[in-house]
C-alpha cells in the first residue's frame, strides 16, 4: 500500500510538473507573439510617419505654388488692364510703331541704327 501512495505522489509531481512546463511555454509563446505584433505595429507606425511627414512636405509645396500662380494670376489681370488704357497705346505706338505726337520732334541717335 505505501507503495501505491508513493507512486501516486510521484505521478502527481510529475504531471504537476508537466502542467508548469507546459504553461511556461505557453506563456513564453504567448510573449513572443505579442513582441512580434509589437515590433510590427512599431515599424509599420515609423513607415506613417515618414510618409506623413512626405506628405506634409508636397503640401506645403504645392500650397506655395498655388500663392504664386494666384500672383501671377493678378498680374496677368492687371496688365490686361493697363493694354485697354490710352497710356499702354500711347507707349505702344511711341516704341514699337515709331510714331510721335503732331508738333514733336523725333531725334534718333546715329550709334544705335
């Protein structure tokens, strides 16, 4: 009989110790996965920032393009304006066409011809 108790006790410790083995493995896997998924979130999350920080970038970029064809755009309307005046014809016909106004007097420099 005590034989019987004493490898009951022995078969008890033995699967008691399996069962502690087995859950240290567990829980090693468990710890591993999470790491795992860990690291994965963590470099994923690096990579969005970098191009979130890309994307910044271009944005400010094109917003700057964007304030200089609005200037550009101006300009364009003013000069528009300014070709309707009698001042820009005046200018014009002086430069381009060569003419003058009645009673003034033309003089041309001879080193420029």
């Amino acid at each position: 009989m005590r034989y019987n108790v004493r490898m009951r006790a022995a078969m008890r410790t033995r699967i008691t110790y399996r069962k502690r083995s087995q859950n240290r493995f567990s829980m090693f896997l468990a710890v591993l996965v999470m790491l795992v998924i860990l690291a994965a979130v963590g470099v994923r999350g690096y990579y969005l920032s970098q191009k979130l920080s890309e994307y910044d970038r271009k944005k400010e970029e094109l917003r700057s393009q964007i304030e200089a064809e609005k200037i550009k755009s101006r300009e364009i309307e003013e000069y528009a304006k300014y070709v309707q005046t009698d001042e820009f014809i005046e200018e014009y016909a002086r430069d381009k066409l060569g003419l003058v106004k009645e009673g003034e007097i033309l003089f041309k420099n001879e080193d420029n011809q």
